[in-house]
C-alpha cells in the first residue's frame, strides 16, 4: 500500500514512496491509503517504528540509526531533554 497523512491542502507520503514512484513511471492504477495522525511528529513516529518492525532493516549500523532517531523522537515529543527548569 501506498500511505499518506492528508494534511490539510498537503497530503504527505508517510509509506511507500518507494512503489508511488513506480506506479508513477508506469502508469499503473493504485488506491493510496489514508491515515489519521494528530502532529507530524506522530507521522515521524509512525515512520521509525514501522521501519524498526521490516525484515530489511539487519545491518547493526542501519538498526542503531533508526533506534536513535527513535530515542530523540520520542524525547522530544514527551518533554525534551529534562535539562529545563520549568516545571
């Protein structure tokens, strides 16, 4: 499937860039798939852990990128880096 986030005036492909570019080039028929995400940073999410679940993803190096860009995802949306004084 071809996934997007519709964003208001924008839709945004969140999965499948990929076979949207072939269907593209050859003219096929496909039906893209919406999904319902509340901030971009969810889509970001959505993104890494979806990656994070696929079989192509074996390479130590590839792994240990995707769980930091996980890890500062996940602390930015809940907070930041607790270094703020704010309470």
């Amino acid at each position: 499937p071809i996934i997007y986030w519709p964003n208001g005036k924008r839709n945004i492909v969140v999965d499948g860039m990929t076979r949207l570019e072939i269907v593209r080039k050859y003219n096929l028929a496909y039906i893209p798939e919406p999904m319902d995400f509340d901030s971009i940073d969810d889509v970001k999410l959505w993104i890494l852990n979806n990656q994070l679940g696929r079989r192509n993803v074996l390479n130590p190096v590839q792994l240990r990128k995707l769980v930091g860009e996980l890890y500062i995802q996940l602390k930015t949306t809940h907070g930041g880096d607790r270094k703020s004084d704010q309470v």
